[in-house]
C-alpha cells in the first residue's frame, strides 16, 4: 500500500480561474520573497493540480461507462471486443493524469485517504477470487453497486489496479499485454468490474470537487457525487483557496513560504517513494534482499510500470515550473540561485531519461543495470530537492 502524508482542509475557491486577492495580508505588507511566492500559487493551483484532477475524473467516468456497458452486452449476447478496447484507454487515460498528479498528495488525496484506496498494489487475488465465487456477496455488490465497495472491500480490491486486472491480459509469458478476451468473462467478474470502476469515478471526481470547489464541476460530477453521498468540507470552496490565500483566515498556511515548502515536500515525497518504493522494492526483491518484494509490481497487467514511474517525476517538473508558463518554483529559485535551478531541472531530466531506459515488463527487469541507474539518478534529485531547493526557500528574506 502506498504512504500517503495526511492534512487539515478547508477552503474556498472562485468560479472559474482563482485568483490571489484578498489575502490577510495586503501586498504592500508582504515581504519582496512573500511577493514573488504569492505570484506562484495561482498558476500552481488552477493550471497544474486542478486540470491534472479534471482529466483524471473526465477519463474515469468514460471508464466506468464503458465497464457498466459490457456488463449490459453480457446480459444481451456477449462482450464486445470494441468496447473493452475502449474501456481499456479510458483506463490508460485516467491513469496517466493520475501518476502526473502524485507530486501533490497532500491535502484531499491524503487526507480522505483517496491514494491508498485508489491505488493499492499488489493486488489481493486470493480474495478476489473466493468474492466472486461467493453468490451472496456476488449479489450485494450487484444490488448495492459502488455503495458495498466503498463500504466493505479493502485497498488490495479498490482502485485502478482491481480494474486493471478485469481489463487487460497477460501473453506472450507476460511480456505483452492485451485488452482482456471477451469470450472468458463471467458475470460475476464484471459484475465487480462495474462496481469497482464506478467507485474510482467516484473518488476522482472526489479529488476534482476538492481541489476546484464543488461549484466548478460539471453537474454530472455533482450529481454523481451526490448520489454517492460524497461530502468532504474543502468541496464547499476547494482546497486550493488555501495556497492561493496562504495568511488568511481559513487557510492552514500561514506565509506563502509555508505553501511553497508543501509543493516542494510534495515533490520530495513522490521522488522518494519512486526510488525507494515502487522500483526500490522490487529491485531489492529480485536480488533476494531482505527487505525488498520481488511481487511489488505496480500495474504489472497493462504492462504500464515504466509509464506510471515517468509519469510521476514528469508530476515532479509540472510542480516545480508550473508547466513553464507563469511564476513557479523555479522561476523563483532561478531568481536566487540560477545555478540551482538548472541543477534541478538537469536532475529531473536525467531521473525521467533513466526510468524510461528501464524495458518492460518491468516485472523482469526490475533487477536490472536500467532500474539500478534510474533508483541512482532519483536518489542524486531527492538530496538536491531536499538539501538545496527546501533550504534556499527557507534561506532567502
């Protein structure tokens, strides 16, 4: 199970793009570094963290569209291959803004503990198997739909990985992977696939209603939370407000100082939990080492490993430049030490370059010279985030 941080909310978030006025304190009485701070959290907040959330959720209600329509083929004649192919890029989709959205598992995401429940491997297939052998759990999940998973299946049964298995196949001795075969499906199986699908559209749109402000949803996703009786108090307004207006009343931040070190812990966290983790573990458990798990193989059905790892240090240069447009992270770092900030953005360069050398599947290479290079090249850009980027932040008046 993934380690997620954990945060008090609370916010308020305008209609449409946010913006930074009126703070507790007025700009004339802010500090030159609180300025030029203040300037980064809107493009922070409203083109990095809420498009990445809003993708997300958009992907995985088309997902779970697409999961309840081959449970209604089923029921009229069979599974259409075209339709699980579809299921499974909605899934790639959803997945992909998830990864790129890890650099920011404070606030929502750790708070209501939507990571774990969303993305927990490795996945539990004993029970999963004795579930959908069970005719009378088989039936409540059918009754209740995504009620009875929110309410009594555990992390290893949620989330992306639970659809990932229902949606691709292993061939070729696992070293391809494919949408999964029509003709082997059961209802039960896809029974809990709607059920499970519909539970992580429910939790991503959680995640957008959170950062943006349940007002700045579609109404489709209001209604949808809605119906799931989703209520998490920073929907109200949006968790953002509080970046944005870091010293006001209501907001967890008391400078902007203190909302730029979050995005930089945010960033630290994900690198960390890459290297050490996600690749760390099972390279350490292929080599026999103790405390690693050769088994620890995130997204190992679609094949999807390697793209899930790039995904979250490209997270990592999304926060630090806000995408390169605006005021960010960097541009202020490179206003203080230009030296630092190409240090940075070099080291998040070559982390990414490292990962993708690593060849799938990632399940028989995650003992390899390629994943020894990349864990190497993740280690060298935590120190730097945490040793330099952290300390120049507190550094400077």
């Amino acid at each position: 199970m993934k380690k997620t941080l954990f945060y008090a909310l609370c916010g308020v978030m305008a209609a449409g793009l946010m913006t930074a006025c009126n703070t507790g304190t007025q700009p004339d009485e802010m500090s030159k570094k609180e300025k030029a701070l203040q300037a980064v959290m809107t493009p922070y907040v409203n083109d990095v963290v809420v498009p990445a959330y809003k993708g997300m959720a958009d992907y995985a209600i088309e997902m779970s569209d697409y999961c309840s329509q081959m449970l209604e083929e089923f029921d009229n004649g069979g599974v259409k291959a075209e339709t699980v192919k579809a299921a499974c890029e909605a899934w790639n989709k959803s997945r992909d803004y998830w990864e790129k959205s890890e650099a920011f598992l404070y606030g929502p995401a750790g708070n209501h503990n939507i990571d774990p429940h969303i993305d927990s491997w490795p996945l539990d297939l004993r029970s999963m198997v004795a579930m959908l052998n069970n005719e009378a759990q088989m039936k409540e999940i059918e009754d209740m739909g995504a009620d009875y998973i929110l309410n009594n299946l555990g992390y290893g049964l949620l989330g992306y990985h639970a659809v990932e298995y229902n949606l691709f196949e292993l061939t070729d001795n696992g070293n391809a992977s494919q949408p999964h075969s029509v003709g082997t499906y059961t209802r039960p199986q896809l029974v809990y696939l709607d059920a499970v699908a519909q539970d992580l559209a429910v939790q991503a749109t959680a995640l957008e209603a959170c950062w943006a402000g349940l007002d700045n949803v579609t109404k489709q996703k209001a209604d949808l939370l809605e119906e799931a009786e989703v209520e998490y108090s920073e929907m109200g307004d949006g968790y953002g407000w509080q970046m944005i207006n870091a010293g006001k009343g209501g907001s967890s931040y008391k400078t902007y100082q203190e909302a730029a070190e979050e995005i930089v812990a945010g960033a630290i966290d994900i690198v960390t939990e890459v290297g050490n983790l996600k690749i760390g573990n099972p390279n350490r458990g292929i080599k026999g080492e103790a405390e690693g798990d050769r088994e620890y193989i995130e997204s190992p059905y679609s094949l999807n490993s390697v793209n899930d790892f790039v995904g979250n240090i490209t997270s990592v240069y999304n926060a630090y430049t806000n995408k390169d447009g605006n005021a960010s992270i960097s541009t202020f770092v490179k206003g203080q030490n230009p030296d630092l900030d190409a240090k940075v953005r070099k080291a998040i360069d070559e982390a990414i370059a490292a990962i993708k050398a690593i060849p799938e599947p990632f399940a028989k290479t995650a003992g390899g010279a390629e994943a020894d290079a990349a864990i190497a090249k993740l280690a060298e850009l935590e120190t730097i985030l945490n040793d330099e980027v952290l300390k120049e932040l507190a550094s400077v008046e």
